[in-house]
C-alpha cells in the first residue's frame, strides 16, 4: 500500500503542477517578467526555507552536518533547470504551447528517469530487477503519451487559428531547439533532487522522516531563482519595467500580487506532495519523476477538457486526445505496477 500511496501523492502533486500556471491569465497590467519573478520569489525563494523550517527539525544542525558537495550539487543543477524553464517559456512563442509540452516534458520525463540510475551507476541492476519491465514500459508508454498529446494539442491550435482566423508567429526552426534545451535541462531537477538525498539523510537523523525532501529544495530551488532572477532583471532593463511592481492598470495591482502568490503555492505544492510520494517508491524512487511527469500532463489535459478548452476543436482532435489519456493513463498503472513487484519481490 505504500507504493500505492506514493502514487496517489504524486497525484495531488501533479495536479497543483497542472494548475500551477492559470492564475497568470487574471494578471493585468504586468508584463511577463514582472509576474515571473515575483511567482518565483514564493515558490522558489520563500516557500522553500518556510517549510523545511517548519518541518525539519533541528534545521540549522542539519545543515552544518549535511555534505557541502551535495549541497553545492543539487543547487548547481537546480540553476540549469532553471534555464530549462526559461527557454520553455520562449519556445511557447514559436512553436506553441502544446507542442513545446509534449517534446520538451517528453524529454524530461524520461531522460530525468533514467539520468540518477545512470549516474549512480545502478540501472543495469535496475534493468535486471523484478517489475524492471512494467517500469521501462511504463516509461515509454508515458512518453508515447505525452507525444500524442502533442500532436492533440497542436491540432487544437490548428482548428482555433482556423475558427478564428488567428495567424499566429509558428517558427519550427527557432522552437525546436528551445524546446530540446528545456527538455534536456528540466530533467536535472528530478537529478538536483537525487544529488541532494545525502542532506535529506542528515535531516532523517534528526527526526525528518516523510519530510526529509524538504530541506533539498532550500538548494534546488533557490538555484532555480538565482537564474531567473537574473534573466527577468535583463528583461526589466531592457523594456524598462521596474516601475510595474507598484503599478498595474486600474486597481489590480494587489490582485496581481495575490494571483502571483497562488500560482507559487500552487507551484511549490507540486514538490511538498511530490517529496511524500517519493518516500514511499520504496526500491525503485527513480520512478518518481516519470509518474509525476506523466500524471502533470494527464491533469493538464483534463483540466482543459473540464474548463472547454477543447470545445471548438475537431472529431479528430477529441480522438486523438482520448487516446493519449488512455495511453497516460495506462502509462501510470503499469509504473505503479512495477513499482508493486519491486517492493514485493
């Protein structure tokens, strides 16, 4: 049941993650710079020292005693990943929305996979183990998903231009590259996280327990920030922004904070869910970021399903969506099965 409880953490997780970015459309008056970093101080600044300080007993002591190279590791890769969500955010520009998800969270999924194992020089047990091939199929099955709801979401675009006669800028040869910078870069955050299990052991020690991932994020985020920071202060240079944090149009200046906010609660919410799933993979915790990957995709289509999204788009469209859900869907249960005969081999 743990494993099962896993999953179903990895669950709420995803679900703040797909839900993560909606506020950005009540912002007014913001340009996007400006909403970008201050949804970044809460989610990757803030958030992270509040509640490791909440949760992790005796804080300050864990990180005298925690490894500095694990330290200095996991905020080293947490500031690439924060370049990958940067030129995530630029190839939406070109190549669109969902075409930029399904190849650049593609990459990510499997890629921030198979990276730790890897690394640590433990896949080839991995690949010998009970349950290995329901996960190596969970895995593929998840990217074929995630691919195909690519293809969905890129036919949605299609038919709303059409509807609309809205020809927007689409650029393949400026997107595609972004898209594999983010993909490839995004994947060192699962790898950022794993780098700084020795600090999560540390605060075990004194008592952390399930919330032993918490005290990681101190590093991997705040390295997220430090790259952001420092492109959302280029852009604020450039295009003379800086005035916009204490003004917006009308009277919405204190909603575009409040809105900043939600969307980093909702962002951080995805990794303090994804820390208590992670705990309960048992032997196979690399899984972790597969199923949250998949599952991120699977609630984001969902939810633009429940908020009609989809509602002008084709037959074929819908078809074509229908079967990546299924395909995702299937993706996690045999992930989840694997996982099962690992814990019980």
């Amino acid at each position: 049941m743990e494993v099962v409880n896993g999953v179903l953490y990895h669950a709420v997780g995803a679900s703040g993650a797909a839900l993560c970015y909606t506020p950005q459309k009540g912002v007014k008056g913001w340009s996007w710079q400006t909403y970008w970093l201050a949804q970044a101080l809460i989610c990757w600044l803030l958030l992270p020292v509040i509640v490791a300080y909440l949760t992790i007993p005796q804080l300050s002591l864990v990180l005298k005693e925690a490894p500095t190279s694990a330290m200095q590791r996991s905020f080293l890769l947490g500031m690439a990943y924060g370049v990958g969500g940067t030129a995530f955010g630029i190839a939406i520009r070109y190549v669109g929305f969902s075409l930029t998800y399904a190849i650049a969270v593609g990459i990510s999924c499997v890629l921030g996979t198979l990276l730790p194992p890897l690394v640590n020089g433990t896949l080839g047990d991995v690949l010998k183990s009970n349950g290995a091939t329901f996960l190596i199929m969970g895995v593929v099955m998840g990217a074929i998903g995630i691919a195909l709801c690519g293809v969905a979401g890129r036919n949605k675009e299609k038919d709303i231009n059409q509807n609309e006669n809205n020809k927007a800028e689409f650029s393949l040869a400026k997107g595609l590259p972004l898209c594999l910078l983010a993909g490839v870069l995004s994947a060192l955050y699962g790898f950022s996280l794993d780098q700084g299990q020795p600090i999560a052991d540390v605060a075990v020690k004194h008592g952390a327990g399930n919330f032993q991932g918490n005290v990681i994020y101190i590093f991997s985020n705040s390295g997220a920030f430090v790259t952001t920071l420092l492109y959302c202060l280029y852009l604020h240079n450039k295009e003379k922004t800086f005035y916009q944090y204490s003004a917006a149009s009308g009277n919405s200046l204190g909603s575009n904070y409040l809105l900043s906010v939600l969307t980093g609660f909702l962002w951080y919410g995805q990794f303090f869910f994804y820390g208590l799933g992670h705990v309960r993979m048992g032997a196979y915790k690399f899984t972790s970021w597969a199923i949250h990957m998949i599952m991120l995709v699977l609630f984001s289509s969902v939810a633009g399903l429940v908020m009609k999204e989809w509602k002008n788009t084709s037959s074929g469209t819908k078809r074509w969506l229908i079967t990546a859900l299924t395909v995702l869907v299937i993706a996690v249960l045999l992930l989840t099965y694997g996982n099962y005969l690992g814990e019980n081999k």
